[in-house]
C-alpha cells in the first residue's frame, strides 16, 4: 500500500513548451529548481544557498503538476508525487513513516524531484481542537520539516510542493531552509487562455476559420485543465456530426454545454 500511494516517473513527458500562459512561472521555477540541479556550482561561487523548497500556490488546474514534471522532464531527474491527502494516516507514527519512505525512495532515484500536492492537509494552520487526528497530522509534517532540515546532505533531490489553499498554511513550513520560494500560479488571462487552447488543439484537425482568440474571449474563468476540457468536448460534437474537422460551431456547441458558477461565470460541469 506504501509503494502505491507514491507514483514515481522516471522522466516525465511535459515539457514546458505544453504549458501555456504562465511563462513568468516557468522562468522562477526554472531558476530555483533548474538551475541549482545544473549547476550547483554557480551558487558556491556567488556563496548563496540555493532554495530548499518551492511552493506553488494557486487555483486548481492552472499547471503546478505540470510546472514540478516539465522541470524533471528538462533536468532528466525522476519525478515522485504523493499527495498530501495520503500522508494523512490512521495509524500512530505512519504518516511520518511515509514521508520517510518518500525522501528514501527519493535518495534512491537521484536526481530526483519530490512533489507534494495539496500540502495543505498536512500542513494547516493548528486548529482549536487538539484531538488525537491533530496530533498524528502535526507529527507527519515535522517529519517533512526534519527532512527538509537535513537537505544538505540529500544531494540531487529537490522539492516542490503545490496548494490551493494559501491562506490555511501553517507559517512554520515557509520559514528559510524550508518552503522559501513561493509561486504563485494564477488562472490564465485572454492572452493565456489563447496559448492554452492553442496547446490543447494541436493534435486535432481544425478548420481553418476558429479564432482563438475570440474563444479566449468566450472563456472567461476558465482554467487550463477546463480549457483542455473544452477542447475535448468541442471534438466530440464534431465526432457526434461525422466530421473529422473541428469547427468553430463545435467549440459554440462545447461552451453552452458548460455549466457556470453563476456568481464567478466559472465551469462548474458540462453535462
Ligand atoms: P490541482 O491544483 O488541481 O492539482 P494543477 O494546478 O496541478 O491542479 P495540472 O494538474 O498541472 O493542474 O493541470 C491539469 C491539466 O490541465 C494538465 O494536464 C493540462 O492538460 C491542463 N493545463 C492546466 N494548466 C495548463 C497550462 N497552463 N497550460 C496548458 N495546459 C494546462
């Protein structure tokens, strides 16, 4: 059960040209991953630590999987993802048991990068209630801390954790030494929005007249992973017509498919 709550890629296939509208991102996770892995011995020579942790936050599905697996991908190191949830366990003692199993594991594969998403489960703010689950979830994340704290000696892993829940981090996991490079990664703007589309339909035949950048406009609130959605479905209604081309009328069919919040205008669902 341990060996599966870890998924471990050898070199992952994202490259950063697949992630669209967030270049500003990619640049500071390039310099606080990347460059250290390259070479370490820029940083010896300026006498300045690099990052320990970099911790992506942000809305979910605007490419912070994507942004930790592009950086393995280009540095040939292997990715390892848990997922915060995981490390939140019944039992006494095996939630830290399970993030040593992961810095292990980690050890095992250099260069490696570690990536923690929703770190948020182990990694709240105290709350009032001090019960016994608290405790357990306090104990795993001075684990992670304690790992972190011995980094020195841990060679070519890096780490990189992502949330969507900024505001319920404990301050003790962004002290120095340990998440000290924070990324913030926002839903992508209309200029965004065009290059994701574009990303998303790079493989599918198009007809000629799609505008992306009226699509961009169209779609408002949307999310990298919903754009990607969108395209799927407008490839379907072309299917569902018996054409092998893409249509902007496709793309119209997709979108009053979609369900929206109707405070935000986000996606909710297409049904
Ligand atoms: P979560 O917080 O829910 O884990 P995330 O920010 O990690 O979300 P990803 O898993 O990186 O989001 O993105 C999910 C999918 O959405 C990607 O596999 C990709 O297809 C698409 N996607 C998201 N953001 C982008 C982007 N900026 N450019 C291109 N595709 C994107």
């Amino acid at each position: 059960a341990r060996a599966q709550a870890m998924q471990v890629t050898k070199k992952p296939s994202v490259e950063y040209a697949d992630i669209g509208g967030i270049d500003e991102q990619v640049r500071e996770v390039r310099e606080a991953v990347e460059d250290p892995l390259a070479n370490p011995e820029q940083f010896e020579q300026v006498g300045i630590e690099p990052p320990t942790g970099v911790l992506l936050h942000g809305p979910p599905g605007t490419g912070k999987t994507m942004l930790a697996k592009a950086v393995a991908n280009e540095t040939d190191a292997t990715f390892i993802k848990m997922a915060g949830s995981e490390l939140v366990q019944k039992f006494i003692g095996e939630g830290a048991r399970l993030v040593r199993d992961l810095f292990e594991l980690a050890a095992e594969h250099e260069p490696a990068i570690v990536f923690i998403d929703e770190i948020d489960a182990i990694a709240s703010k105290r709350t009032e209630s001090k019960t016994s689950g608290d405790a357990e979830v306090q104990r795993t994340m001075m684990q992670l801390l304690s790992e972190m704290d011995g980094f020195e000696e841990r060679g070519d892993v890096s780490i990189i954790a992502a949330t969507n829940r900024f505001d319920m981090l404990d301050g003790a996991i962004l002290r120095p030494g340990r998440f000290d490079r924070l990324i913030e990664v926002p839903e992508p703007d209309a200029e965004g929005r065009e290059r994701i589309l574009e990303i998303h339909t790079r493989e599918m035949s198009l007809a000629d007249e799609v505008a992306f950048a009226d699509l961009a406009e169209e779609t408002e609130g949307f999310s990298g992973a919903e754009l990607e959605s969108l395209c799927t479905e407008a490839g379907m209604f072309a299917i569902r017509e018996g054409r092998t081309e893409v249509r902007t009328e496709d793309f119209e069919a997709a979108l009053e498919k979609i369900e929206r919040d109707e405070a935000t205008g986000t996606p909710v669902a297409f049904y």
